[in-house]
C-alpha cells in the first residue's frame, strides 16, 4: 500500500492554496519555489502541517499546481537568479545602471537576499565577471593544447578566437567591465573584480607566458606587459567592431569593411608572434 504522505497526481491543489503562494512570494519578492511552506501556510491561514496535508505531504503538488495555473514557480536558486540577471542588466545598460534594486527586481528576490547572499553589490559584480568571463574557457583551451602538445603559434590563435567568442555572446558581460574600466578605473567594482580575478588570470594565462619565456621561445619581458600586448589591441578591434556594427544599424555612419573576425584573430596573433617571438615565426619563413 503507498504511502499517504507521498505525493502524486491524484492530489487536487485548491486554488485559493495557489493564491495564497503567490502572495506570499509577492510579499517576499521571491518565486513561489523559494517561499518557506510555513510562510505560505500563514498566508493562506493555517498551520504548516495543514498545508502539507491538504498537498499530499509535499510542496512539489504546489509547484505542479502553479505551473498548471500559468504561473512559474521559480526554482532556481536565488544565488543563480541573482548571478543571471546582474548580467543581463550589465550587458543592457552597463555595470553603473546595475544596482542592487534592479538586479533583485529581475531576479525576483528581495534585495535583502543579495546582501545575505554576496555581501555587497561589488562581490556581486565580482561573481558575475567570474562566472561569464573568458578566463574559464582559456583554461580550457590552454589545457586542451598542452594535452595535443600544440606550438605556441597554434595556441595564440586558439585563444585570440575563444575572446572574439567571449566578447560576441550573450550576455556581454566582458566588453561592459572593459568600458567601465577605462571610464572609471578606480571605482570599487573594478577594484573588486580585479582582486578576485587578477590571481586566476596570472595563474593561468600568465604561466602560460612563463613557460614559454622559459623555454626560449618569446622574450623575456614582464608578465603584465605580455598580457596588455596580448589582449590589448585584440580587445580594442572587438569593442570597436561593436561600435561599428551599432553605428551603422542606426544609420548614424558609414559601414566600415572590416575583415571576417577569424582573419582578424589570424593578423593579430601574427603580430604578436612578431613582437614577442625569439625567433621570427617559422610559418612565415620563405
């Protein structure tokens, strides 16, 4: 014989149960799956274990009730919800019009939360960048050519394309952190996406460049200047190539023929190669 707490599809949710989880997740500016049972009961006027009764001895009958209703009941974390949506906005507006408000709008949590959660609006943009910055997926890359034993020409471009990937997607969290450094260099939410990245980003990238000092092959030059010759001039093209492509949307100029994004990350690297390799690329050799 089944349980009687287990819940299935027989259980009938009324509807005034429905309505009384989207008020309370009304009144806590959060999604009916991040509402405690026992705020719910409160609102619908009876005790926790009522609740759990009249659902079959699970919340889950709610949330297939919600969802039978029109309405999403959420699920997601609000700490993922948070995390989504500040990059939404940033890629919308820019990091300024990202404010704690707006993010806990559209993430439907409370502001509250975000500060349980992160601390303070700047850890929150710190996360962000973390999660949505290229830094991952250059691991990724350099880690997949060490493995193939991939020359150090190769893994250039292999990495010049995954930026012009990074900056390209949706939500363009890293072309909007690179605009706001440079407008505003010493604000605090720059200063805290760099404290939390700069290690990450010299320990990968950065010993990347060690190694290939050590073994002969580019010059031996600080590692923040490798990195700026690096990534500098590929990261202005790509903002630009942005720049151009929205001017020319809105009629306000000329198109610019640009060159197709992969033969830039190929002129690039070439350039690069030629600036920092101890011996001229041998591709080029004739």
């Amino acid at each position: 014989m089944s349980s009687s707490t287990s819940p299935g599809p027989e259980v009938e949710v009324p509807a005034e149960l429905v309505q009384a989880a989207v008020r309370a997740a009304d009144q806590a500016g959060r999604q009916i799956a991040d509402v405690p049972v026992v705020a719910i009961a409160a609102e619908a006027g009876i005790s926790r274990s009522t609740l759990l009764r009249r659902l079959g001895g699970s919340r889950r009958a709610l949330d297939e009730a919600a969802r039978s209703a029109g309405i999403d009941p959420g699920g997601r974390p609000v700490k993922e919800r948070a995390l989504a949506a500040a990059a939404e906005l940033i890629s919308e507006t820019g990091i300024g019009l990202a404010t704690l408000d707006a993010i806990a709008s559209r993430a439907n949590c409370s502001v509250d939360s975000l500060f349980t959660i992160y601390g303070t609006r700047d850890e929150l943009l710190a996360a962000v960048f973390e999660r949505y910055s290229p830094i991952f997926d250059i691991e990724v890359v350099l880690a997949a050519d060490r493995a193939e034993h991939a020359d150090f020409p190769t893994t250039v471009r292999h990495v010049y394309r995954q930026l012009a990937h990074a900056f390209s997607r949706e939500p363009r969290v890293t072309p909007a952190l690179i605009a706001e450094s440079l407008a505003r260099p010493g604000s605090p939410a720059i200063r805290s996406v760099v404290r939390h990245n700069a290690p990450r980003l010299f320990g990968s990238i950065g010993r990347w460049l060690t190694e290939e000092i050590d073994a002969g092959r580019i010059r031996d030059l600080p590692i923040p200047l490798l990195l700026h010759q690096f990534a500098g001039p590929l990261s202005f093209h790509l903002m630009f190539r942005q720049v151009s492509a929205a001017a020319a949307e809105h009629h306000d100029t000329i198109p610019i023929d640009l060159p197709d994004l992969d033969q830039a990350c190929d002129l690039f690297a070439e350039t690069f190669l030629r600036a920092v390799a101890v011996e001229p690329n041998p591709q080029k050799q004739t």
